[in-house]
C-alpha cells in the first residue's frame, strides 16, 4: 500500500567574516581565509547532524523532524503494520541518562536526504568578495564605524524522508557508562537488524552510534575470544582508517548523537 508523504525542506544559511586587513597580511592570505571560513563549516556540520537527529517542528517550526523525534516510543509500529514488530528496542536502563544505538538502511524507497528541485545538493559555499562592514559604538555617544572585511555565504537545503519506517530500527536506553549495567546488547542489534526489510544484507546499511557506545563496541571488538559478532579490517575506509563492523555493517561515529537522552517507554 502506499500513502502520500510530505516532508519540509529546511534552508540553513550563516555568514563568515574576515577583517580584509588582517587577512592581507598573512603569507597565504587564501590559505588563512580558508582556515578561517573552514571552523564555519565545522560548526555548520555539526548544525545539520543535530538536526537529523533530534530537530522537532513542535519546537522550531522552521525545521524538520529529526529521527529521534520520529521515532520516540517503545510501541512504534513502522508503516502503520500491525504485525511488524516495532522499531524501537529497549536497551534496559530505566533511570538516568542514556544513549541510542541506530541501524538504517538508506536508498529510494527507503531513507534519504531531500532538497528542492532546481537547486544543487550539498552545502554551498560562495565568496562575497569585499565589502563594507558597519557597527555601532555605544560606550558614550552612539558612534557608527565602517571596516573592510572578505564575506562568504553558506547555504544548505536539506530535508529529510523517510519511505519506509522498517529501514529505520533505534535501540534507546543505553546505559553510556562503560562496563556497566545495560550496557550495549549485541542480541538486540541482531534483532533489529533483521527487522530492516534488507535484514542488513543491503550495502547501503549502516550502524551510527557517539562515542561513549563506539567504545563499549570497540571493547568487544578486540575480544574476539569473548566475541565473533565484529570484524575490525586493518585496511578501514578510503583513507586507511580501521573500520569496526558489526556482521559486516560498517559501524560510524555521529558526533551529535547524545548520551544525555532521557529514557523512553
């Protein structure tokens, strides 16, 4: 069966400014620029990642619900299908703060970004040039000054859709203390992951989770005589990087993925 979705397109925009003086100095002044406009990046990153997390249009109406806030209940049955198990697991911690664990299959007709037609995808970076730069003085009589400074213009459409709720499986109530009660629970990850329509077969799946959870995983990863479910291949990604997986699922570090969520039920 298929139902009609309409999901919102939200447009992240900021500004970077350089004193034009400052920079022409330097002895790569396109070099320190870029050093400069690049901390604007990493902070507009890290906007975007927060948001497919955990933005909700309750709150700001100018974003897009984020996947934590779509999938917020122990009892969340994926498309609607009475008998599909739900998608949210219970990791065990019933107090305190906790972590999420996500596995998500992404492609048509599954997971995936969405932006506006007619427009490039990926965040857009374009060089303003010079311009004038005016403030104001307050200290004493209002004084309105002027400097020079080089502008760049950030700008990220970026929306999220979600076809079919199954290629989304969180376990929730992890307890982000390593070597602690309910801690990470392999048996649960296998039984989400075979609930994915995929059952993780699929090369687009991936496993995310913060740091505090890669850690408790790395453990068992290297105590392979505790643990065959992880792989940690020497050779890693496209940059030499090991890679920890989970039944061959590579498994990544979302940054704004928090241990400080509050236990669902």
């Amino acid at each position: 069966k298929n139902v009609p979705l309409r999901d919102p397109i939200s447009m992240f925009e900021a500004y970077s400014e350089v004193d034009k003086a400052e920079c022409d100095i330097q002895n790569d002044p396109v070099a320190w620029r870029r050093d400069q406009d690049m901390n604007h990046v990493e902070g507009f990153r890290q906007t975007v990642e927060s948001a497919l997390w955990y933005d909700n249009m309750t709150t700001d109406p100018g974003l897009f619900n984020g996947l934590a806030t779509r999938f917020a209940s122990l009892t969340n049955i994926p498309n609607g299908l009475a008998d599909w198990k739900a998608n949210v697991w219970n990791g065990g911690a019933s107090t305190g703060s906790v972590t999420s664990l996500w596995i998500i299959e992404f492609g048509p007709r599954k997971v995936y970004g969405i932006y506006p037609k007619n427009t490039p995808a990926g965040l857009q970076i374009r060089n303003l040039g010079e311009v004038t730069k005016e403030y104001t003085v307050t200290a004493g009589a209002p004084t309105n000054k002027m400097y020079q400074v080089y502008r760049t213009h950030y700008q990220w459409w970026v929306g999220l859709q979600v076809n079919d709720e199954r290629c989304v499986q969180r376990i929730c109530n992890i307890n982000p203390t390593v070597l602690s009660s309910n801690n990470f629970d392999e048996n649960i990850l296998i039984e989400a992951k075979n609930q994915l329509p995929d059952s993780g077969e699929n090369p687009s799946t991936a496993i995310f989770v913060n740091r505090d959870l890669k850690t408790q995983i790395d453990i068992r990863a290297v105590s392979q005589k505790m643990n065959t479910y992880f792989t940690q291949e020497a050779s890693g990604d496209v940059f030499g990087r090991p890679v920890t997986r989970f039944q061959g699922i590579p498994i990544f570090v979302a940054e704004k993925l928090l241990s400080t969520e509050t236990v669902l039920s």
